[in-house]
C-alpha cells in the first residue's frame, strides 16, 4: 500500500518528522511519500499562510497519485485543502486534525487541543463543529508559542507545550489531549508519560486512519461534490 | 466611502453584472470598485476550482486596498477565502452567501437557497452551519446549470432557476429565497415577482451590508485571529 | 429613506441617545424618527418589563409607518416584539442585539456581551441560540448596574462597564464585544479605545443594517408567519 | 391544590373546554381555576394576536394567584408570555408547547405536531428549538384552519385535523402526534383512536405536569432571571 | 393509581428512601412499590456497573407491572435500561435525570447538577445531549465521594455535596441545582434551605411526572421502538 | 496484532460472516478472533434484545482480552455496552456504527443508512446525534426485513435492502450509504457496484480503524470514566 503525506508548508525538518513518525508505525507493505511544496510559507499560522500553502500542496498531491499513492494525509492541524484534494484524487484524504478528533473520540468521552499560537484557536474549534466533534472537545488552548519553536530545541518550545498540557489536564476535566500541530509528532510518547494523559498526534493518527480505509476498499465518493473539478 | 467587490473567478461578465447592480443601489458617496483576477478558473464549481481562485482573489484585494477601498465583497457564493482576506485588510470583509442568509434571518422566519449544480450543494450547507444560519435553512436546491449558463441568455438557465424556485416554494415551506450564485444577480426582482417570494441575492446584500459596517465605523477585529499575517 | 427607532421603554433620555448617534452616522438622504411609548416602564429589566412596553412599541410602530417610515429599528437589547412588528409594517425591523450580533459575526470570530443586570443575562442568551449567533457567543455578562445608572453620570455605571470589558478581554479569549443595552450607545468610541478590543453597539448597528436592507429593497416577506394579523 | 388555567384569548368556549378537560382528570383535591382576558384577541393566530393577548394574560394571572393558586398553566400552544408570568407568581407556569413536547419526549422517540394555521409552523419550530425539543420533532404540520373552526361543529375541522394526523403517520416516521392548539383539547382520545397513533393533548398534559411540580414542592427560582420585576 | 420505583442497585437503604419521599409526597390514591435487584452491584458507579444492574432492573419492573404498576420510575441518575424498559411495558417509564432535567427547564433558565463521582459526569452530560437539556446545563459536577458514602451518616458525604452546591451557586450562574443521585433524595429541603437556590431531587421528580402522564392517560407509544420485543 | 471482534448476538452464521470479512481484508500480521454469546438473543431488534444480550457480550470481551486482545470490535449496529466494554479492557473499542459513520464522514460530504427494521431507526439516529454525525446523516432507513432474514438466502432481504440503497440515491442526496447491520458484511462489493454509489459495510471499517488505533499506539483513556469498574 502507498500512502502519502503532504506537509503544506515548507519547512523540511518537519516533513521528515512526519516520514520518521509514518516509517516507525506503519504496517508490513506499506510504503510512505512525505513531501512538502517548496513555495509556501515556512510555517502555517493563521488563515492566510493556509491560503497562501494551498496550490502547493495541490501539486504535491498530484505527484504522489502520479508515485502510486492510494491514500494521503495532509499534514497540518488546520487541515487546509481537503475538499479540493478530494475532489483531485481517487484515494482517501484525510487532515491530522479530523484523524485525531474522530480517534480522541472513540477512545476518551472529551479531549482537549493543544496548539501553537491563540490565532489558530478559531480556526481548531470551528474545525471542531465542521467534524462534529464539538461536544467532545472541552477546550481548544494555545501554549503560544510560533510553529517554527518546534524547530528549534532551545527555544523552550516542548517544556511551554508541555506546562499546557498540564493545565488542561488540572482544568478541563479532558481524558485525552490532542496535539494540535504537526511539528509536535514527536512529542507524543513523551508528553503522554510525563502528563499522565493520553496524548494524541494527528499525523501518525492520520497516516494509520488512511491505511485503514485503504485497507478497506474505501475511497473517495465520487457521485457528487468530490467528482473531479468540472472542465470548463 | 470606497467599496470594492471581487468576483474570484475570471469572467468579466459577471465582474461587470456585479458592478452594476452595486452602482444602482449604492448610496450616495460611494464608490464602487469591481475587478477580478484573471488567472482564475472561469466559474467556481467546487472545492478546487474555489482553491485555485484564491491567490488572484487576494491579489484583488490588495490592489483594492490600495486604491482605498474601505470594505470588501467576496462576490462567490461559495465565500472564499474570508478568513484570509480579514487578515489582509482592515476595512470588513463578506461573503455574498454570508450577507444573504443574515438578511434573509432577519425578514423571514425561514429561506430556502437556489444555486446552480448539485456538487455546489454540500458546500453551502456547510456555510450555512459555520454561519449559524442551519436552522432557518429550509433547503438548498439546485437548478443543474452550469454557473456560466447564466451568461448566456440562450441557455434557458433563467427558467430553470424560476422552476426550481416555485418548487422551492411549493415543497419547503419557506418564506424566502436566497439566489445562491452571484451570476443570477440581475435576476432578483424579476423573478421575486414572478414566483410570488421575497428573491434574495447575496451581492446586492452585501454590498449594502459592507456600506452599513463602514458606515457604522465597524472595522475587522485584529486582536487575534484576523491580525495581519505574521511574520516568519 | 425614512427610518424609525423605536426605544420601548419611557426614559426619553435614552429615545435621544439613540437619535443622537443615528444623526451623526446615517447616510446622505436618511431622515430619522425616533420615539418612545409614555406608558411603558422607565426600563425594561426582565422579561415582565419587556412584556409591559409591548403595546406602547406597538403604536409607535404604527405612527412611525403612517410617518413613511421604511425600516424600523427596536432599540432594547431584549429584542422585544420583533415577529409582532413584523407583521404589522412592511419594511424590515430589526432588533439591536440582532444587529449587533450579526454584524460582530462578520468581523471577528467570536464576541462576549456586557449588558446591566444579571437578569438579562438568560434572555440574551436565548436571543443568540434563537439568532444561530450561540457558537460565536464565548459568554454573556453583567456589569451589574440597573439600566438607568447608565443615564447618571455620577453612577459610576460608565466604569462598571468598562471594567466589564476588561474581564472580558482577559477571560472570554473573544475578539469583539457587544455593548448590551440601548443606554450604551454612546460609550463606544470611548470604550472600544480604552479597552483595545472592537466595542459594537447595536443601536447604530441596527440602523445602519435597516438602511442596507431598505437600500437593496429587501423588506418582511408577508407570505406567511409576518403575514398581516388576519382578522376575526 | 389549587390549580390555574389561562387561556389568553377571549373566547369563553375554549376556556370551558380546558376547564372540562382538566376537572375530569385532576388529582383527588385538586381545585381548578380557568379564565381569560375580556380584552384579548378572540383567537391567536399569529405574533401579534399573541402580543395583545399578553397584558390581559398577566392580569388573570394576578387574579389566579390573589385566589390562593399554586400552578399555573398558559392555554395557548404559542406559550405566550411564559417568563413574564414567572417573574410575577411563585407557582411553577407552564405552557402547553411546552407541557406536551416534554410529555411525548418520554414516552416516545419523536413526534409530529398538528396545529391550525401554517403561520403558525415557525412559531412552533422555535419553541422546540427553545425547549431542546428540536432533534424529537419530526415536523410541525398546519391543518389550514382558523383556530375559531375549532368550535364551530360545521366547519369540517375536526376532520381536517384527523386528516393531517393520518398524513403525519404516513409520512413523517413519528412515534406520537401533538395537538398544537387549546381547542383542540376535547379531540384526544378520539383522535388517538382512530389514528392509531398515540395523540397528547397539552392543555390536559399541563394542568398534570403543574400538579406534578407543586405536589413535588418545586416552584419557579426566585434568584435571578425570574426574580420579581424590579421596582424603578 | 399504582406507581413502581426500581432502585437498579442492591441497597435497600436507597430503595426505602426512594420509598419514603414517593410515599410522603404522592397523591390521595397512588400506591407505590418500591424494589431493587438483589443481584446487581451496591451501587452504580459508571458504564459497567450500570450494565451489571440491566437484567436485575427488567426483571424488578415485570414483577412490578405483574402486580399492577401503571407507571414506573427508574431511580438511579444514570437513568439505565429507559429504552427497554419502555419496550416490556404499557405505562410510562421516566429515569430520574431525564425528570429533574425536565423540570428544572420549566422553572428556571438554567441549571447545574452535582453528583457523586467525577466518572459519571460525562455519562450525565451525555444525558443531558439526548434529552435536548445541554443547553439549560451550565455545569455537571462531582462533589468526589463514593454513591455508598450518602448512606453512611459519618462520611461527610453531605457535606461535600452542600459544598459542592455552593460552588455551583459561586460559579456557574445557574438558577437552579438538580442532586445528581438517586442517594441524595433525602436532603433536597435541607439543602435547598441552607443554599438558597431551589434544589430538585430526580426521585420525587420522577415519581410526580409518572403520576402525571398516568393521570393524563399518557403511556408509552407501541407503534414502533418502543412495542414488545420481537419473537425470533 | 491480535483483534477480537465479538457478535453480541447468539447466531454463529453472522459471526463467522464477520470472521470472514475480517480475515480476508486483515493486515499481515494481525489475527482475528470472532466470537458470540451463546446466551443472547438469536438476533438483536430493538432495546431489549441489546439489553438481554450485554453480560454475554461482556464475558466475550474477557475470554478476548485473556487471549491476548489488543483492539475490540462490537459488532452489531446499535452499538452495544461500548461504554462499559471501554472500562473492562485496555485496548480500543469501537462499534460498527460509529467506525462506519466516522468513515463516511471521511470520505463524503453526507451518507444515508440503510438498516433491517423500522424500530432501530430511532437508535440510529440517536447514535448518530451521540457521536457527532448527524448533521452528516441525510437518512436512516430501514428495509423492513428481520435481521435473520439475512441469513437465508431465500428470503428475498438482500433484494430488499438494495432496492433501499437504490430510494437513498434517487433521494436522499446522500453521497455514500453505509449497511446498518452486521448481517449485511459480505454484500459490500456487490451493492455498491450494483447501485453506483459507495457502500459501507461497519464490520469491515471497526477491524481496520481498530487494527490503526492499536498500529498507533492508543488505548482506551484510563483516566476518568473508563477507569477500570470501581470495587465496591
């Protein structure tokens, strides 16, 4: 099975973190495609650096079909570009914050987000009620701090995630904690320990979500919105 | 006061149907501003066609900007890029599917949405939900006509847009209709008398509702979410 | 264009108040009326106080229309009496949470109110689940002043509020916030400076809104429930 | 006990119906009270019949309590007035709306409504939405006939509302039929009967849910909202 | 009139408390039997040990019938087996949540509830989705003591819960408070009185509203979910 | 991996159905145990038929996780004792309802259900309000055929739910349809070829969304209201 990962902005170090996540997790005979666009911004903070990642991101997901790909996961926490991508591949899509919304809620009553910057709160909790998820989430917190910190092993970034965490832990009456970025998916393991919470990542989430649909012969519906983009 | 509108998709027609429905209606003192990108697809029909309009649509609005513009119409039923373009600018930014559905709430207890093909449906159900607007929606219907049928009087995309109209008032119990593509904007009136229903079209409602936010000194909020696009 | 507001309750200091921002900010051409009933409360605190001014706002809604008034705004942030208005005239009434509502909704992502008493608190809250406006609402508060404080200089109501806005501004994560009554509406200016956050006031809101929708000859749809009251 | 009926409009007849329908079913002690304004509209068919209704609502329900009642119920399925009257009296107030969607929430998984006129639907549908009735209702039906038909044996309304109730079984998927008018409340069991579908009747369900609350000590909160209307 | 209340647990202490209000509040003529499983678990804390009570719980309520019960309470918050319950008998089938959910509706705007355990708060929340009552519920919470803890006179148990009460009163501006466990009937006055906000117990709740729909003739709907289970 | 699926009812036929399903499309590496009570219902139409047959359906769970279960699926559509089930195991547990509904929602933008009996549309339905998926759901429907009827080839049911599928597309504007039953597993392929429209079967999507939540590490939340059952 071909799977791939489109991280939509530009910054290397975290496709590759998505890739090491998708290579250590992945099931026998799966092969992994991690790639970003090389023209969108650096970091995803906020509505207009989405925008600004989108036509990237469709061109990458038009070479991984062209690479085989049967199924793709768009790696970033607003989930950016799904219907279109849906509308361009035969195979699922699926975005890391949906993965890890519909996963929190089958194993947790309620969860919690944790992301980057407050800017990005809106647009989780309205992803939130577009998934139906709403009810489950108790509280979507910002342990403000820029996506690229993530990057950085001294910018303090993991402990500022981590006290967050905490507090949603000491304040929301959450049973799960979702990471809600993808530069934190390599977090998880140790953040969980540490937290006494089950702490979810939407990357591996997603990537294991798509194998399973996959695996199940399940594709993208292509009767109506998510047909091919009409000719003119 | 400056009011600029942009069509995000490429044809000139409906830039300039816009245009002059906005001139017949706008109050005395303001200026209208009408442009579209031209590396655009030449109708929205989907999510893809929606994501590829969208860097010449914020193009647009920057010029816009640049040429004073105090307020801003999205002139595509499907709204894109909002967010994005509250980013941008300061002046208040909406959507032609936004304004009609809040004014339609607010003279009718209820609407039904008349837009062109089916795949479009499912996009506007999912406005009418972020919006709030779900539970005064009674239904959104389609015509089945290609969006560019209505440039071509030929095309016999205004009778079908009337039939789905009285079928709207005769199977939904509505007391409104909203026309959900911003290409039947010169239809309104006529067809408000022939079908017997208040006819409703975004453009003309959102550029009397851009007019009133300005008017009322009612800019974007830039505190958190719509501040300027960050810096990397 | 020819627009009424109706203030429900009988302070005439607070009838002026509205007239006064309505003159300062309406468009070239747009007279205004303003009155208030004689034998309604001093202020409407409650739901039975709301219940009392009805008939009177009912008659000044009908002297506005024999006056030629085209749009009608009802200045009491409980929205009182909007459906039976809408029955009895032809052009568009809007309430001023309404207004405000709305208007917020399309310049930031979510708003917290600040109204008087604590009693008013539930009311507004239904106001914005009957509005769709609930999911943009982060919380309803009161600064805890009777109505008419706020017609006092020496109440010190102006400093409740503000400080009002302040908690809002560092507890509620909101973008905006609505002013909650009528008797606010010349604090906005002031307020929105002082406290760094977008202060919306429905009054001026809901005339600018009612000069839109006349402008774009959108009034009450009478096909049904705003129908005239059918005679016995 | 003693127990109080306020039909808002000022037909003696449906007054006497809901007097009949409650003296035969009350509780062993329970005494009832029923009246109606003199200066209310003869029936209420619509927001403004409604509102005109209120102050004559208010004054019989002084009077109901000057004579020593402890519940009260709003004879009217457009439940006018509810909180109002809360503020006023100590006794729980019900409204029949309210009473019987309450009531066929328990004993089934949903239910339609039967009411007179179609202006009335959207009144309904947002009195469901308000009680958190909307997910059991499956639709508000209209019978098309003026309230007064109710009491006029000629007028064929009894079989329109049986008609529509058939249409409801057939078509809706309901577990349970609403009657959404006071008059109707002599029609139950009847109906029931030949429907085969179990048919609620809200004046009757009211005046027992009022028994149920004041033989259980539970009256309406004085601390906040429903507090008594403040003195200026 | 012949009402059942079936405590789902084995303790007979909650059993005769249930008893002893229904018995000191019940209307001339209503006869009440009040039983427990032997074999379910001491008390219901979470999904498992509800699970564990189910069988106990249908075989009480056909014993219950078998003796005359026209109506029948299920008295323990988490309000198990409802579904079922309804489907092997004639008369109505109220759990104690879904009645105090109900009335607190009626006669206030809002309510908060406090239970036993913190697990059971989201199992409660649930609840309160299902009945259409989440938006009148500010807050559920736990005042942390073990269910068994309310029958031993020195756990301090009732001290907690007032405690917890009081906090809900401080915190969650809510107008009423429900005791969120059938353990707790015995101190709805007491606690009522010392917390200054009407406190509603689900038992004696119940057991009125049952009185009610029986007196009204209301049972439970048998044309579809809810008729007798199908012979294989 | 090791994943169990458990049939809570008693008809060995359907449990092997699922077997086979689960064998054919299982990752490398991965073995299925399927089992039933022996003590439960031949088949489960309705509340009291999920009632009778959860203690089975429990010790099922046991035996699995004694064998070395790492994931649970419970595979009957109204979601049998997921709650409690979460509480006994470690490892995930998800219902074929909800992995169905949650795929659905991956992949198109609405799906209708097509189940056997009319009485389980309303569970459905509610399981659809409980996990957040109802504003995806556009219909559930029932084919009116016992579940048994599945199993004998000659009783025309297959016909009859495919004929169902078919009014769904003609309909329902639904862009998938997902089997409401585990009866219906091994139809999958030859519906959604036969009606043009893509078919979910529950069984199939629980085994590989449970084989991707063991793949990636995340077990049922221990912290709250899944902790294990409480020693009494």
């Amino acid at each position: 099975m071909k799977i791939a990962i489109i991280n939509p902005n530009s910054t290397k170090g975290m496709t590759d973190k998505c890739k090491f996540v998708a290579e250590k997790f992945k099931f026998v005979g799966t092969e992994i495609w991690a790639s970003n666009p090389t023209n969108s911004p650096a970091s995803i903070e906020g509505h207009y650096d989405e925008l600004v990642s989108l036509m990237g991101l469709m061109e990458e997901i038009k070479k991984a079909e062209a690479w085989g790909a049967q199924g793709f996961v768009v790696a970033c926490f607003d989930d950016p570009g799904l219907g279109a991508a849906r509308e361009l591949v035969k195979g699922p899509v699926i975005g890391i914050c949906e993965a890890a919304m519909h996963a929190a809620s089958m194993v947790a009553t309620s969860f919690s987000v944790v992301t980057t910057l407050p800017r990005s709160v809106p647009i989780i909790e309205e992803l939130s009620h577009r998934y139906g998820m709403a009810h489950f989430c108790r509280k979507v917190r910002a342990a403000d701090i820029p996506v690229l910190a993530l990057e950085d092993p001294k910018s303090g970034a993991k402990e500022k995630v981590k006290n967050e965490i905490l507090r949603a832990v000491a304040e929301d009456n959450c049973e799960a904690v979702i990471l809600g970025c993808a530069g934190m998916a390599d977090l998880t393991l140790e953040l969980s320990e540490q937290c006494k919470i089950p702490v979810i990542d939407g990357v591996l989430t997603a990537v294991k979500m798509v194998e399973a649909l996959v695996g199940a012969g399940i594709n993208t519906s292509k009767i109506n919105s998510y047909a091919p983009p009409r000719q003119k």
